[in-house]
C-alpha cells in the first residue's frame, strides 16, 4: 500500500512538472505531440481552420500564451501578427521559431514578378527531412525546460524521425508515378514540397503571404494555364477558389483542392503523417491521367 502511495506521488510530481507547451499551427502541434508522447501534449494555439497567415487573436488566446513554459512555433515569417503578442503576453516563456533553427536549408520565395526578395518560404514543414531536422530541434528545446525527461523527448524524437524517413519513401513513390507533369499551385507555399518530391511548379496564383494576387500576374498564369504544359491547377483554403475557373476556363486543366494544414485530420500523434500522406494523394490524384 505505501508502495501504490509512493508510485503515486512519483506519476503526480512528474505529471506537474511536464512543462506547458503552445504550438501555433497543427503540424507543429502534432511534430510536438511525437515529442512529448507519454508525458504530455500541447496546446494548439490556431483553430485549424484559421489562415495562419492572417490572424486575429482572441482574448482567450491571449491567457494561453500567457500560461505558457514553452512557445514552439515556426516563426514570424508565418504568422507575424504573433511575433509582439508573444514577447508581450510571454515574457519569461522559452521560444523555439523553428525558421530560425538550424541543420536544415531554408528556400527563397519569389514574389509575384519573380523579383527575389530574399523572402524565406515559411512552409518548411512540407518536406518530411525538414521536419526531421525540426523534430531534433524541438526535442532540445523541450529537454532545456525539462531536463529530467530530456533522454524521453529525445528518444520519441528519433522514432518519429524514422517514421518520417519512411513517409519521405512513401510520398517520393506516388509522386514518381507522375513526375513532369506541370502544376499551378494556390500559393506559394509548396516549394519545399515540389524540390523534395521532384513536382514540375509553373506557377502559384497566390505569392508565399496568401495575399490576393494582381490581374497582370492572373493574366499570365491563364497564359500558362492555356498553354498545354500545365495538368493541374492547385487550391487551398487560403486562396480565392473562383481562380481555378478563371484560370483553366476552356482546357482541360484539372483543378482540385489540398489543404497543408489539415483542416480535417484529428489532431496530435500521427497528425504529421497524415497530413502529408492525404495532401501527396490529393496531388498526384489530381496530376494522374
Ligand atoms: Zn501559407
């Protein structure tokens, strides 16, 4: 009996000493969940269907961030409405922006004229190896706020990992049935998704912030649209969907929907994969013949 007590009091001190921990957006939440496995899970800060891009927050979200140990989020390049809230609401939090974490190679985005601004393309998580890299990260970070589970978050870190080798392996194959086959995307978000899995890009509607686009640039998309080397034209929740018939009007230019986000997948452990699993079906789909 003194043994359960024991036992007992040994599960309390450790439940009340996992750290708090906010993730902004789903696939972070659920790389995070990987991490923290048994001993924890944390607290997503936007609802799923929110643009992460463009964002207002709630008061609610305000006391969340407040209550928070541990802030993981993939940085300003994102969500830069979150960047004074958190230094503001957050003072005494560590902060891991993933943007800013190393062993991994950051893409340039371009804008609408394809001048380069030497914009870093936030959607980093759309290549399976980056998560990887991220995963290590996040595994430090959460080692530092609770060194004594440090040897745990990095372990689940690991298997994580190697379940994401094998999702890569995956996604490469169903992307390979359709290799060089051209593909408008809704915004310019999926660079690192294209150059891991080989996507032939032509164009994206949207540039990497999701503002709307300029007619000058949809002039020359429906050129490229109209052209005969474009199969697919792309959308996401975060652009304007009446830009696929305006775009593909008269072609037979397949267009269909992806969400790199997801919306609808149930959040936490096995959120990643799924997420990346649905939104390669979802493109190689709409790319086969
Ligand atoms: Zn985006």
């Amino acid at each position: 009996m003194r043994l359960i007590a024991a036992f007992a009091a040994l599960f309390a001190s450790n439940a009340a000493a996992t750290p708090i921990v906010v993730t902004d957006i789903a696939p972070i939440h659920g790389l995070v969940s990987e991490v923290m496995g048994d001993l924890g899970s944390p607290t997503l800060l936007l609802p799923t269907n929110a643009d992460a891009h463009h964002y207002t927050m709630r008061p609610s979200d305000g006391q969340v961030l407040a209550d928070a140990d541990l802030v993981i989020w993939v940085g300003a390049g994102l969500t830069p409405w979150l960047e004074a809230p958190l230094q503001a609401l957050a003072p005494d939090a560590k902060k891991l922006a993933l943007l800013l974490s190393d062993g991994w190679a950051p893409r340039e985005s371009h804008d609408e004229d394809d001048h380069d601004h030497g914009v870093i393309d936030p959607h980093a998580w759309l290549d399976p190896a980056i998560a990887n890299a991220w995963l290590g990260a996040i595994a430090a970070a959460l080692g530092a706020v609770d060194p004594e589970n440090a040897e745990a978050y990095a372990d689940n870190a690991e298997q994580a990992a190697v379940s994401n080798v094998e999702l890569r392996l995956d996604i490469a194959a169903k992307m390979e049935a359709v290799a060089g086959r051209g593909v408008i995307w809704p915004h310019d978000a999926y660079g690192y998704f294209a150059d891991a899995f080989g996507v032939m890009t032509k164009g994206a509607i949207s540039d990497s912030d999701a503002a709307a686009p300029g007619p000058a640039h949809i002039a020359e998309l429906r050129e490229i649209a109209q052209s005969g080397n474009v199969v697919c034209v792309l959308l996401d929740p975060e652009v304007n969907p009446s830009w696929a018939g305006i775009l593909t009007d008269g072609t037979d230019v397949k267009t269909a929907q992806i969400d790199p986000i997801g919306v609808n997948s149930p959040l936490g452990v096995g959120f990643y994969s799924a997420l990346m699993s649905q939104m390669a079906d979802q493109i190689s789909g709409c790319l086969a013949q």
